[in-house]
C-alpha cells in the first residue's frame, strides 16, 4: 500500500508550504491499531528480570572500561623501573595518554561498527583488543611493547562504552531504563577499584604488575563467550529488515502482550529508515544536528568540570596531607561507588535531568569549597581537610549524575535512524576533551595557581546547570519512540499512531496550540472525507495533528494545501 503514495508524495513535497501527516494507514495491521490506539495499555509493566541477564552482561564491557582506566595507578612505577624508562615523565606520561588515543579513534569507528554487525557483534569485537593489549602489556620486554600494548586497549575502551550505552537503552524497558543505565557506572566504579587493589603488591613485588594486565583477560574472554548466546538489539534487527526476529527478543526481553506494542511503535516509528544510508557526517549536518550539538555540549561539559583532573591528581592532594596513596584511592573509590548507588537508586524516581542539575550543583559547589581552601580565608591547618572534603564531595555529586546521566541520556535522545552514529560522534568529543584536561592540567596549575583553576572549574559546572535547564529534555519513563516524537524538528511529518493515541494528544496538547482554518485535500480515504474543515485539526510548530476521532481510522496521507 506504501507505494501507492510514492508519485503523490512526491508531488506535493516539492511545495515548500506543504506538510505532510501520516494520520492512520487503514490496510496497515489492524491489531498493531488497536495496540496502539491503547488497547491493553493496563497490562502493566513488564517483568524486569527477562532483560537484566542481558544488560548485566552488557556491564562486563563497563567493567573493563573502569579496570584499564585505572590499571596503571599503582603499576606505573614498577611498570618503568622494570622496563627502564623511570623518571621520564614523558615516557610515564605516554603509558597513560596512548590508551586514550585508543580511545578516541576507537569511538569514531564505534557507530560504523554498531549499525554493520550489530550491537552483540560490537561488544565481542570491543572485547578482542582489549585481550590482544592486555597480552601485550603482560608480556613486554621494553617501553614500546607496553606502548602498543595499551594502545589495542584503548581501541576497544572507545568501542565499549557507546555500544553498551546503545544495546542497554534498546533492550531496557522504558520504566526501569534509567536504572539500568547506571549499572554502566556501577560497573566501571567497580572495574576502577578492582584494578587499585589488583595493583597495591605491584610494589613490593617483583612482576606484579605483569599479573594485572593478564588479570582482565578473563571478563574479556566471558564477554566474547557469552555474547554468543545473548539476544541482539530488536531495533537494529528491524532496521535490518528483521521484524519477525525483533518480534522474537521482544518476547524474550518483554514478554507476549508487551513485545506486540512494542513492535507496533517500532514498526511505525522506523518505517522506511532501514533503505536508508546514514553517513557519519549527517549527524552534523542533518535535521538532527541540534540534539547532536547538545549531546557534544553535554559531554564537553562533563570534562570541563575538571573530574579526570581530580580522578588522575588526586593522590597529590592527600599525599600533601599525609594521606598515603592507597588510603587516597580508596577514598575517592568508596566516593565514586556511593554516587554510582544513589543514581542506581534514583535514576527512574528523580529522573534524568534533575539528576544532571543536581550533580553539577554539587560539583560547583565542591570546586567552590576547594577554591575556597586555596585562599587566604582558611587557616593552614584547616586547609587540607577542606580541600579533601571538597575533593571526595565533588566525585560523589559526579557519580550521581554527570557520570551515567550523559551516556544514557544521549542514546534515549537520538533517533534510532542515527544514534549509533551520533552517540560515536559524541563519545569522540569525550574523549578529545578528556585528553586535553589530562594533558593541560598540572600546566595550568603551575601558571594559575589552585584558586584561579578551581573557580574556571566550577564556572563551567555552573555553565553546565544553566545548559542543562534550557536544552535537556527528561526522558524518565517514556518509550524511545516517544522521545523521538518529542525532539522532532519544526515542520517534521508525524504518524499520529506514532505511539499510544491518548499520550500523543496529551503531549501535544501540553504545548502553546491555536486553531487554523484552511482547506485539506485526502489522498486515500473514504469518500465523504475527501474535502473537509480544516478545524479539527491543531497546528503547533507546523506541525498538524488530527484531533476528529472519527477521522483517523478513515485516513490515510493528508496534505495541507
């Protein structure tokens, strides 16, 4: 029936005034209407056990995220003492920043590979560097071996997190997504502090450090292994042109009556896209650059914060008071999970964007409180307890926030036409960001001075909490389609059985609407609705929704002359 309107739309589109909505395709499925129209919206929500195999397996790639970020804490200085290169800082310096560099190039390719071979094809193929790296580094017999080592690493660090963030938010059930989505940060919380106990006898004993790096080789190989027998992302195989398999993890992930609704707003949602070729570059250039934009925004802000500064330097801070460092990153780990707990605990209560508001509240805050102690208003003696209380008190606010919130946030936003590939473009600023604060820090802090730094960090936490108010949308509970409908651009065709009836006319009702008169000509449809009043209709930003309920089930295209 679809190509019975091909030369009509066609026609019409080449007017600049003309809108088109797709109000209701009578031929089309009728159970899929009336699962839409709101039959069986009172069966609940689905169990949330039938998915959380999935996603706790999905976190294993979040986990050795959080374990190669933080393997060469302890390790570093056994690391050049055995392999001569002790004292050079540019060498140490490297062993570091060449997994980041991984990471960037590995992020770019991460949207390419997520819509080629699948989200489960990409976790297992983010998972092979790392086990490739990590063998290198264990067994190097000089600087450069752990060099290339940590760079195959750092390809597979980039890979990872996007894809999790993808595959967890297309597999989730809307009500329970958020919480889901901080079981990433949970799991990289706990990947950081396996690799700082892993590292503390690197020390005092001789070829410890080789241990750590063969250490993660095991989740890895787990997370190829099992990622055999998992399910693969229901909206990429549709895309694919696989709706019957789709069809089939719904009913694993959801259940009967839940995986029907399901497939009938992804049927209408993404109808069309899987004949389409998403360049890298539309993102930035297409009608959705604006929500890339602000995803990009959001997580440049994150790392403007100053949170890798404080997560790399931090045992500087306590050293200074005497603090060993163990003891320091133990704190700042026992910070980080209880955080991570709270958005776990959060996430679908408070929602999304209180969450962001909070948490870049509070990192503003704790910047304030340790620029504060770096002036000439607190005492020398009080001056390393503040500065520590501000430290631990500033990763806490990150992890309940601005830490799982972004990720999960950016892959709700994105239409599923392009959201491996924005969330890919996204993650590259992440890490260009996080590179530079890594790099430009202690140089800052040299010419600035410890005042001046920590206010420009809180500055851009208080920027942050502005950005967030105007430009964040809050997903708590709504189903990706929805979402979808609701980031929609000015002047953007709509399927009025893009969801559920009655939420669509609520969303749209929620906005400023005014009445319009004019005239509508029906390409298909019954007879005596061939030309009508144009009244029953709303128009909000160009966009028009029919509000007649008699007139939807008779309808097919419509243009607005």
């Amino acid at each position: 029936m679809r190509g019975r309107h091909v030369d009509s739309y066609s026609m019409y589109k080449r007017g600049s005034r003309d809108q088109i909505i797709n109000a209701y395709d009578y031929d089309h499925d009728k159970e899929q209407v009336r699962l839409l129209n709101g039959v069986g919206k009172d069966i609940g929500n689905p169990p949330w056990k039938r998915s959380f195999p999935y996603i706790l397996l999905a976190t294993l790639s979040s986990f050795l995220f959080g374990y190669h970020l933080g393997v060469v804490n302890e390790t570093l200085e056994s690391i050049s003492h055995d392999l001569g290169f002790h004292g050079d800082t540019m060498a140490e310096g490297m062993v570091v920043s060449t997994c980041l560099g991984g990471a960037f190039v590995g992020s770019i390719f991460s949207g390419l590979i997520a819509d080629g071979i699948g989200r489960r094809r990409a976790f297992q193929l983010c998972a092979l560097p790392m086990i490739i790296g990590s063998s290198m580094s264990a067994t190097a017999k000089n600087f450069w071996g752990v060099l290339l080592g940590r760079l195959f690493v750092g390809s597979g660090m980039g890979i990872g997190p996007p894809v999790a963030a993808l595959y967890m938010a297309e597999v989730s059930p809307a009500y329970i997504r958020g919480t889901y989505g901080s079981c990433s940060q949970i799991s990289t919380c706990l990947g950081l502090m396996s690799a700082l106990f892993m590292g503390f006898p690197a020390k005092e004993t001789e070829g410890w450090w080789r241990i750590c790096f063969w250490a993660p080789v095991a989740p890895a190989a787990i997370l190829v292994l099992f990622m055999e027998f998992s399910v693969e992302s229901p909206h990429w195989l549709f895309k694919r042109g696989r709706g019957a398999d789709a069809e089939v993890v719904f009913e694993k992930l959801l259940g009967g009556p839940h995986a029907k609704v399901a497939m009938a707003e992804l049927s209408k949602s993404e109808r069309g896209d899987e004949s389409d070729t998403v360049k890298l570059s539309e993102p930035l250039y297409g009608r959705h650059r604006k929500v890339v934009f602000i995803g990009s925004l959001l997580f440049a802000l994150q790392q403007l914060s100053g949170i890798n500064a404080v997560f790399y330097f931090s045992s500087t801070v306590f050293k200074s008071a005497g603090v060993p460092s163990e003891s320091a990153n133990i704190c700042v780990g026992i910070a980080n999970l209880l955080g991570s707990l709270f958005a776990f605990l959060s996430m679908d209560k408070l929602g999304r964007k209180a969450l962001l508001i909070a948490s870049f509240s509070g990192m503003a805050a704790a910047m304030g409180i340790q620029a504060t102690s770096a002036s000439s208003l607190v005492s020398s003696s009080n001056v390393i307890y503040i500065s520590v209380g501000g430290m631990l008190l500033f990763v806490f606010a990150f992890a309940m926030g601005a830490g799982p919130v972004p990720g999960l946030l950016l892959s709700e936003m994105f239409p599923g036409r392009i959201r491996a590939k924005a969330m890919s473009i996204c993650m590259a600023v992440h890490w260009v960001f996080n590179f530079l604060v890594g790099l430009l820090f202690l140089r800052l802090l040299e010419l600035l001075g410890p005042l001046l730094l920590n206010t420009i960090f809180a500055t851009f936490c208080s920027l942050a909490v502005i950005f967030v108010k105007k430009n964040v949308l809050e997903t708590k509970g709504k189903t990706l389609q929805e979402i979808e409908v609701a980031l929609l651009p000015p002047g953007m065709a709509v399927s009025s059985h893009f969801l559920n009836r009655e939420r669509f006319y609520d969303w749209i009702l929620s906005k400023s609407t005014t009445e319009t008169g004019g005239r509508i000509v029906i390409l298909q449809g019954a007879a005596e609705y061939q030309s009508c009043s144009l009244q029953p209709f709303l128009l909000h930003q160009n966009l028009l929704l029919n509000t007649n309920p008699k007139i939807p089930t008779l309808l097919n295209d419509v243009v607005v002359k």
